[in-house]
C-alpha cells in the first residue's frame, strides 16, 4: 500500500520523523539488495531523491562499456519524470487529479486528461476484480481517518456517523467507467490513487531505464520495489520485514529477484495510531469504513507494480479468511501473509524462493 501524495510543506515538516520511524526501516530491508559487497566494482550508480512523499532510489547496474555519467543522466531524467508524475496524481492542487477533484467537490463532471486513462482503467478493473476491496474514490475515506496527512494523525477513531455517511456516499457514487474520459458527477467522492500511483511510478522507472538501454535496474518506492535483470553475476536480493518486529526478528525473509518483478508488501505498521489499545491503520475497508482486521501484513510478488501495489491492498482487506481467493481472481500465485496471530502462510509458488529468516516459520499453502 503506498502513501498519497501529499503537499510539499507537509512532506518537509514530517519527512525525518517518517524516514525514522516508518519508511526508514522499510529502505532498511530494501537496502540489502543494493548495499555495497565486499569486492563490489563501480558499475552500480545510484541516486537517492525525494518524490511522492518519499524516499525514492534508483540503482542502475551498468555494462562496461555504459559510462557512469550517463547512468546518472538517466537517473537525472528519471527524478524529473517523477516529479511530474507527482504534480499529475497529487489529491488536491493544480495538478491533474488535484482539477478533477475540485470539479467533482463543485458537483461538476470532470474530463480525464487522456495520460491518465490508463491509470483509470487499470485501478477500475481491478476495483472490479477485487469486489471494491480496492477503490480509487476512497479518498474521502482516507481523509475522515485523517491518513492522508502524517502532520495531523488522528487520536482517536472519527465518530461512527460520519463514517456511515462517508461510505454511504462511496456506494452510491458513480463508478470509474469505460471509455474513461470523464467522470462524475459524484457527490462526496474524492479520488486518491495513493494505493496503486508508486506502483505504476516504479513500472514506469523501469521502462524508461530500459529504453535507456539499462535493463539491470531496481527502483525502490519507500519500500515498495522492482527490479529488473541482475546485479552482475548475481540476482538483486529483496528483504521482506517483520510486521513486528524485535531484537530477534528484523526480516521474516530474503528474495532473489527472477528477470523482472515487483514486491510489494502492505501492513498495519505503516500508517496508524492507537486508541483503547487497539490498532487503527490506514487500509481501509471501503465496504465498512474501518481499519480491514485480521492481517498484519501482505506481500505480492507480481510482474508489475500497479497490479502488486493495488493487489496488496486488496488481499490486506480481503483478510484471513478470503486473501486466497481474491489472489487467484487478480491472477497472482505469489503471496506472502502475516496474520493478527502471527501465523504466516506462503502460496507454493513462492515458497520455495523465500530464504527465511532464523527462527521464522511459515506454512505453506497451495
């Protein structure tokens, strides 16, 4: 699950407490695929930046003949793409999606810039496919709960009624429809691609760096990944975080990437407040309005960020008892799950490529 855009001021006050407590201990993980090896050579060129609310790297591993200074080049090209890519798919603003969401706030039907049509059919499918577990028009939602900006986290869960009208409204409202050129009216409806916009950010990345002429490259989103090709005569190497974890457990496992893939994890450990000793987190269950229960946290492996990045999210609702199947209705067989009790389970067709950690224990299942 990735987090919305959010507004410049905003991202500078609360980027280092993000960086520490949450985001920071995702690149952790994710750093292991890139840190430096003993006898490591120069080809790897990397670059840190910020964009979409986080703490974007992109690492290139170039051929011999490839010079440094145009991987960094292409790195440079990458970072202004994403910045744009940011303004587009911002909530509110003068962005693309920030106009769309005034006109539909002023009870007016909105165009669809035609970029963005792809971006919309693509969530709307998987709306559909996932029963409305994932739900671009959440973002009202999000903004009840007080997730959509760390500056001004809730304390306590907003009152009941507001929820009842908030979801009300999300089921009455139009759905994203072919052929995707307009939408609305939709009263109460604010469109947030938060859930699926670093996916698509990270398959653009690596298009782009392909088309460079780059196909050995990972692009890390604030912990959600992809990766293409290998790191010389290895594979990039992803490490998958304990949802909670302590001095014994900082990894539940380690992946070697194959060819070309994404991971992506969603958990109740990203965004979240506590009241009355229970969590409240920010994957939301559109159909409720609450907090989905029953998971700590998902992972999805998959050939593309878009899908993975909205898949998590869907199989984080879904819950223990439904993730497999809503797995197999978003065509995925790679998938990872925590449960509340902190039971893990592994499809097989990932199982036999996770490298767990010490002490880690996971069941697999078909």
């Amino acid at each position: 699950m990735t987090v919305s855009p959010i507004s410049k001021q905003a991202f500078t006050t609360m980027f280092w407490r993000r960086l520490i407590v949450g985001t920071g201990l995702a690149l952790f993980f994710a750093w292991l695929a890139m840190r430096p090896q003993p006898g490591a050579d120069d080809r790897l060129v990397k670059r840190d930046f910020l964009a979409m609310g986080t703490l974007f790297s992109v690492s290139i591993y170039r051929d011999e003949e490839q010079p440094a200074a145009d991987a960094e080049a292409q790195i440079s090209a990458v970072e202004r793409m994403l910045h744009d890519y940011e303004h587009r798919w911002t909530v509110d603003g003068d962005g693309e999606l920030g106009r769309i969401n005034a006109a539909l706030a002023a009870g007016e039907t909105a165009d669809v810039p035609r970029p963005m049509r792809t971006l919309f059919e693509r969530a709307a499918r998987i709306t559909e496919l996932s029963q409305g577990r994932f739900d671009v028009r959440v973002g009202a939602l999000v903004r009840l709960w007080g997730f959509d900006d760390e500056t001004r986290f809730r304390t306590a869960p907003p009152e009941a009624a507001a929820i009842e009208r908030t979801v009300a409204a999300l089921a009455a409202a139009p759905k994203l429809d072919a052929p995707f050129e307009r939408y609305g009216p939709a009263d109460g409806v604010l469109l947030d691609f938060g859930a699926i916009a670093k996916g698509d950010a990270t398959d653009l990345t690596v298009q782009h760096l392909r088309e460079a002429g780059y196909g050995n490259v990972i692009v890390n989103a604030g912990g959600n990944l992809r990766a293409s090709g290998r790191r010389g005569d290895r594979a990039w190497r992803i490490g998958i975080r304990h949802p909670r974890p302590d001095a014994s457990h900082r990894l539940l496992a380690t992946l070697d990437i194959q060819g070309d893939e994404a991971v992506i994890t969603s958990g109740d450990y990203e965004r979240y407040f506590e009241y009355d000793g229970r969590r409240y987190h920010h994957l939301l269950d559109p159909h409720s309005g609450q907090p989905a229960r029953g998971l700590q946290a998902v992972t999805v492996v998959a050939d593309n960020g878009a899908l993975a990045d909205a898949a998590s999210t869907a199989l984080f609702v879904a819950g223990p008892g439904h993730w497999r199947e809503q797995a197999t209705a978003l065509g995925l067989d790679k998938v990872l799950v925590v449960e509340d009790s902190g039971r893990i389970v592994v499809t097989a067709a990932l199982s036999g490529r996770l490298q767990l950690a010490d002490g880690v224990i996971a069941e697999t299942v078909p």
